[in-house]
C-alpha cells in the first residue's frame, strides 16, 4: 500500500505520486467513497498529450459521473488496464491497484500536501 503521506494531492480529489519526471495519478479513498461503487473508467490512449487542469477522462459510478482532471502537464505514458476491466479496483484499492494513468511532465505544478488535502476535505 502506498503511503499516503507521501503522494500529493489536487483538490479534483486526485492523488499523486511522483517518481523522477513521470507522475503516476488516482483518485482518492474520499472522492471513491462520494462516488459510490465504481461501474465504469474511461482513460485517455497512451501518447496522450494533457494540459493540468484538462479533462482526461471519466468515473462512471451507480450514484453518478465523475471527471478525471489531469493534474500535471505531459503525454500519458501508461494507463491501468486492470481498473477499465475491474473498475470496482477504484474502489477497493485507490491507493494501489486502482491507480489510473501515468504522466511524464516537464514542470510539476503547485499540488497539496498530505495535511493540506486533508484539511480540505475535513478528513
């Protein structure tokens, strides 16, 4: 399991973990569980070019539809295969097996700490 004190965070509700130039991006347990149980992912293609703030993609839940919002500038290097096949992997591991995309970036843009997200979300 990821140790969320060490991912950043959006205020989109997204986690991410940085390693070298490539972010590797999520949702939160908390934006998991305001969804409710995940029904479908949609992910943009590998080679994808995203601009932080873009729409990248959809969360289809039985409560409603979520965006997926990029949060960094780059090209999409790698998405989860596994959760467009299981989308409920959102739900049951956010943290880890439930990640969505990866980005490579030039410039990482102002993200929250561990305790600024949690003081967002009152959590």
């Amino acid at each position: 399991m990821t140790d969320q004190a060490t991912l950043q965070y959006t205020a989109e509700h997204e986690w991410v973990l940085i390693e070298g130039d490539t972010a590797t991006v999520g949702i939160t347990a908390y934006a998991a569980e305001k969804l409710g149980d995940v029904v479908f992912v949609e992910l943009p293609a590998v080679g994808t070019g995203v601009i932080a703030g873009s729409i990248v993609g959809e969360i289809e839940s039985t409560k409603s539809v979520g965006e997926l919002f990029a949060p960094v500038s780059g090209t999409v290097t790698a998405t989860n295969d596994g959760v467009v096949d299981s989308p409920e992997l959102v739900n049951s591991d956010p943290f880890g097996e439930g990640w969505l995309i990866k980005v490579t970036f030039l410039e990482l843009p102002p993200l929250l700490s561990h305790v600024e997200y949690s003081a967002l979300t009152g959590e």
